[in-house]
C-alpha cells in the first residue's frame, strides 16, 4: 500500500508536467487542464495496472498543514508591502467588506433559492457555504493577467484581496462552524462569534508581525551559514501556522478561549520576511529563495487540483439530485461576487487618498474571481458527522456542501478562468500606455535592425552563403524600415514619451547598481532599502505619467523613518538615529548612482540602444535633471563633511575596507572556479585572509 502511495504520487507529478507542456501549447489556464486530467484519471484508475493512481488522497491534514503553508508563503513572500499600503483603503474593503457582503449574500439568498427549488436546506448551511466559496485564488488568474497585459495596480489588488481574504474568509467558516456544532442561542453565540473572530484577525497579525520578526533577525545571526539561512526560511511557514495552532487550542485568558488565525498568522509572517527578512540574507540565498519556493507552490498547486478532479467524480451523492442546486447556487454565487465588488470598490472609490477604481477594473474583478485550493480545504475540514436537527436527507450536510462547492469550483475554471482574456480585450484594459505603445514599434526596430547586423557577421564567418546572406539582409530592413515609418505615424509626443521611456530605464540602471552596491557589503541595509524606496516610487510614477515630486528624497527619508521606528517600539528595539553619518551615507549613495547613469547617458549614441532613444532633445533632458540632482547631492555631501571632516576620513576607511574584502572574496573565488587553486587551498587561504 505505502508503495502505492509513493507510486500514485509520483505519477500524479509526472502527469503534472505533462499538462503544463499542453497548458503553455494551447494557451490554457494550468489548473483548468489540471482539474480535467484529474477527472479522467478516475476512469483509467479502474483498470488494474494502473489502479495505484488514486491511492494518494486529499485529506484534510494534508491540505491544512502541509499544503497551505506553502502556498500562502509563496504569495505572501513576494507581494510589497508598500504596493499594499498604497492600496490599502481598496484591499482592505474587498478583503473584509466584500468578503462579508458575498459570505451573507450567499447565505439568505442561496436559502431562499433552495427553498424556491424545494430544498430545505439550514440557513446556517448556506451560510458556511458562503464563507467556502467567498474566498478567491489567485493562481490562475494572476498568470492571465500578466499574459494578458492587466494594469499593474490591478494586479496588485487583487492579489492583495485574494492574500487577505483567505484568513478572513476561514475565520468566519470557523465562526459557523462552531454555531453548526454547538448550537445558536441568540445574543451570547453573536458576540461570541464576534469575539473568536477580532480575536483570530488581531491576534493572528500581531503574532504573524513576531514570528517574521524574530525568524528575520535569526537569518541576520546566521548570515554567510547558508544552509541554516535556508532552513529557517523553511522552518517560518510552517512553524508560524503549526504555533498559531498550538496556541489557538490551548490558550485561555479568564475562561475565554483565545484563537489565533493560522493562516494570517502566516501570511503576515511571511510578508515580514519578503519586505524586511530578505535583506539579512546571503546573496546566493535570497536568489535560490524565490525559485525553491516558486517550485514547491507549483507542486502543491498542481497535486492539489489534479486530485480535485479526482474528488469530484467520487462524490457519493447522486448528480441527478444535486445537479439543479449546483446549477443554482453558481448562478447566485456569481451575483454575489458582482454585488460585493461594486459594494465595497464603491465604499474605496470614496476616500480620495487613493486613485479610483474604474468600472471596467471593478467589471473584470467581478468576473475573474476563481475558487481553488483553499475552498477544497475548507470543506476537507467540515467533520463527516456534522448534523443539524432539522437536516432530513440521506446525504449529509458535509457531502451537500462538497458537491455545490466542487461544482462552483468546475465553473469558475471552466468557463471563468477560459473567458478572463476575452473580458479584457472587450473591456479594453489591456490597452496600451503612450510609453508602451512607442516602446513597441521602437523595440520592435532595434530587434529587426541587431538581426540585420547579425547576418553580416554569419556571412563574414562563412556561415551563411552571400545569396542566403543578402536575402536574410534584405528582409529585415524592409520590416525595419515598415516598423520605423508606422512608429512615425503615431499621433503621441514622442519627446515627452521617449523622456518617460529613457527615465524608467535610468531609474533601472540605479537599482541594478544600488543592489550590486549592497551585495558587495559597501552600503547598509538601511541606506539600500531607502535608496530603493525612492527608486521604485519614482518608476511607477513616470511609468503613470505624473509629475516630479521635488522633495521625494526628503518626504520618503522621513515616513520610512518614522514607520520603522514605529515597528521598533513595538519590538522593544533601539530606535535608529537619522545622525549625519547617515544622511552622508545616503547622499554619497545617490552621488554614485547618479554616477553612473550619466555615464551611460553620455555614451547612448555609441550603443545600439540609440535605436529606442533616438530624440536628442529627450536624452538632454535627462541629462539635464541628473546634472541637477548631482549638483544637489554634492552640495548635500559637502555639507555633512564641513560639519565634521573626521567623519569623511573615517567612512571612507570602512568602505574601503569592505571593498577590498570584497575584492579578495572574489578572486578567490574566480581562482578556484577556473580550477587553478584546489578545494584544499581555498579552505586554507580564506581562513588565513579572513583571519578565522
């Protein structure tokens, strides 16, 4: 049986990679494909040779414990935390108003269709369903959207909204589900209820803001040990959910059980790590981070969907009795979703702190919700013999739910998920920005013109024959020559835009260098992170076309710092000192960023990039306010060094310091990679130079 098991699985991921070929051919949603091939799976299991496929099975421990950690990490861990804040009137009404309006939408009005259906099934029933099916999955639909060209804020909000209400949607199915098994007495089980769940939200987000803390300062301990670095971001996912767990079952404070959400407590946790925890870590590791982590969530998600094909087709309740509810329910479930988008985008669109949502935005989101991995869950975890006093039918209450949520589940990945890029060619939101449309037609110019280049050097080689090569030659300079003039036909600015376009792509020079300048130890954690605050918040500005903010540094410096020391005090850690040190560190960051973009501006028309960038009153432009912001800086820095001279003597001997260090790294490292000194003498050398 045990080999069975290890078979089953195995296969599973085998058939797994097999679909994601077809998914990438076809051009199909991977869970779509997923759920179908775990549907036909049943069929072939019944053939004795291949009857081990379905001996691995869902349970609810699997999914709960080991399963959703990853997945929630995985999603948590890349998302920034400043696109969040700057979202976060817009996120927080989907995740807990919407969520809500969809949970109790659900609940009466699938009630009362069932009664119409004649159906007597428990509001509280319904109820519990709708706290299952309100919570949404991004897996699909974020990797449509990027295929597709959704705006980037849209993006982000929803996946914001599905991050955070995963631990709002299981926070009320607990509620419910604790109302199902012990009964409703009125007020008490109201304000229990209401209790359990401020409970499980704060607590959970205060325990989850702990565990990333504390799990980040432990990475900074072991910082260079990379396997231990590893382990404990391995050990952050789980460890977080399993304590959250321990905690909620057993902690009681005046006779009232405290319950923490597990899965807040992680998604927190793992936000923590992403945002601030990645920055302690060895360079090597926070690369491998990503991929360890993008691989284990795509195992989980593709096992998770292909045994939900599995799941359904061995319900034990007949199709012909539960295919009018299913029918049903889905045609409510989509209204819902609709009414609690417009609902709480309508609430957000109020605050004029952040941009409004417009309503082709809210359309797409009211269509391209779908349900997933943690709706399976959820009704994993409804125990068998859950009853209520008036449920008369020969299925339970458990088989019920599973059968209407599989079936919600099948029409969100069928037709949602296969319709979501129709919806947004019709709903125009993959229309391009000026900037991205000269981008194109430029692109697409320098593309036809390297590859005419490149003809001439195959030719040169012997490689190609001059016939071949003058064919070649001539192809690609018509369809240069067709692409120029259509880009010249455009009715857009084209100085403004290719200033916008060579803006972001400075702005990309200073963070490729300012990360360099970190990796190598010659600036601090704080200085990179202030530095790449500004950097990115001025990206997505020009990349929206809006206007400079002159004191962007200043305005950034001092909210980063009093938030940080905000989170400090709630630690019980030193608040850090904007002292001049500091300030000259930072100033002559930017003095070295600003460095190099002016070097690369001044050689644009030697390099191959003059085919994008080809506006000479643009690249002066540019050149321009980086001569500007240099001339600030210096002044800046001047200033700092007048005030105290010994302090210029003094950093410039630590990064010096830290550069050669570096540098002996290196070499070191160069020669026993071309194999010139051996493993024995590395060992030998980096303890003597680094004086172990």
């Amino acid at each position: 049986m045990t080999l069975d098991i290890y078979l089953s699985i195995f296969t599973l991921m085998f058939l797994s990679l097999g679909v994601s070929v077809l998914a990438l051919k076809f051009r199909i949603p991977y869970t779509v494909l997923l759920v179908i091939a775990g549907s036909l799976l049943v069929p072939l299991s019944k053939i004795k040779i291949f009857s081990f496929i379905t001996s691995f099975q869902l349970t609810p421990e699997l999914l709960f414990f080991v399963f959703l950690p990853i997945l929630i990490f995985e999603s948590a861990y890349n998302i920034n935390v400043r696109n969040i804040k700057e979202n976060k009137i817009a996120i927080s009404m989907l995740a807990i108003v919407g969520l809500l309006v969809s949970t109790f939408f659900i609940g009466y009005v699938g009630y009362w269709s069932f009664q119409w259906l004649g159906f007597d099934i428990p509001l509280l029933v319904t109820l519990l369903f709708g706290a299952i099916i309100s919570a949404t999955d991004p897996v699909a639909v974020l990797a449509l959207f990027k295929e597709f060209g959704a705006p980037h804020r849209l993006t982000l909000i929803f996946e914001g909204e599905s991050l955070f209400n995963d631990g709002t949607a299981f926070a009320i199915f607990l509620v419910l589900l604790e109302v199902i098994s012990h009964g409703y007495h009125g007020n008490p089980t109201l304000l229990h209820g209401l209790f359990t769940f401020s409970s499980m939200i704060i607590g959970g987000t205060l325990f989850g803001l702990f565990m990333g803390f504390l799990f980040s300062k432990l990475i900074e301990w072991v910082k260079g040990h990379e396997n231990l670095e590893i382990t404990l971001t391995l050990l952050v996912a789980h460890f977080t959910f399993l304590l959250a767990e321990v905690i909620s079952a057993n902690l009681v404070i005046n006779g009232y059980a405290i319950h923490l959400s597990s899965i807040i407590a992680t998604l927190v946790s793992s936000m923590v790590l992403g945002n601030y925890g990645r920055f302690k870590m060895s360079n090597g590791v926070e690369e491998y981070m990503e991929k360890f982590w993008s691989y284990f969530a795509f195992v989980a998600n593709s096992l998770v969907f292909i045994l939900m094909g599995l799941l359904f087709t061995s319900l034990t309740i007949s199709l012909n009795i539960a295919l009018l509810p299913i029918l049903m329910i889905i045609l409510v479930v989509v209204i819902a979703r609709a009414v609690s988008i417009y609902v709480s985008i309508g609430i957000a669109n109020q605050f004029k702190s952040e941009a409004s949502i417009p309503w082709n935005w809210q359309h797409l989101m009211a269509w391209g919700s779908l349900r997933g991995s943690l709706a399976v869950i959820m009704v994993l975890l409804i125990p068998d013999n859950i009853s209520l006093p008036n449920w008369h039918y020969d299925f339970s209450i458990k088989e019920f739910i599973v059968a209407i949520t599989i079936g919600c589940i099948y029409f969100s990945l069928l037709i949602k998920a296969t319709t979501i890029g129709r919806v947004i060619q019709w709903l125009k939101i993959d229309a391009l920005l000026p900037y991205e449309q000269l981008s194109y037609y430029k692109s697409k110019a320098l593309i036809y013109m390297d590859i005419a280049n490149r003809t001439q050097e195959l030719f040169d080689n012997h490689h190609i024959s001059e016939a071949q090569y003058r064919k070649f030659t001539d192809y690609y300079r018509r369809l240069h020559k067709k692409i120029c003039k259509q880009c010249s036909e455009l009715n857009i600015d084209s100085s403004h835009v290719v200033e916008n376009m060579l803006r972001i792509y400075t702005l990309s020079i200073q963070k490729k260098k300012l990360k360099q300048l970190f990796r190598q130890d010659e600036i601090s954690e704080s200085i990179y992170k202030k530095n790449l605050n500004i950097l990115e918040t001025q990206t997505e500005r020009v990349e929206q076309d809006h206007k400079k903010i002159k004191s962007l540094n200043l305005y950034l410096a001092n909210w980063g710092g009093i938030l940080n020391n905000i989170f400090r005090k709630l630690f019980f850690l030193p608040l850090q000192k904007n002292d001049h040190q500091e300030l000259y560190l930072y100033y002559q960051t930017q003095h070295i960023l600003i460095s190099s973009v002016l070097k690369e501006l001044y050689q644009m028309k030697k390099s191959h990039l003059s085919e994008i960038f080809d506006n000479p009153k643009a690249i002066q432009s540019v050149i321009d306010i980086y001569q500007k912001l240099k001339a600030v800086t210096d002044k800046q820095m001047q200033q700092e060094i007048e005030f105290n001279e010994e302090l210029l003597d003094y950093l410039n001997e630590q990064v010096a310091i830290n550069l050669l260090q570096t540098v002996q790294n290196k070499t070191l490292k160069e020669l026993h990679d071309k194999e010139i000194i051996t493993t024995k003498l590395r060992v030998l050398l980096d303890k003597e130079l680094n004086h172990w």
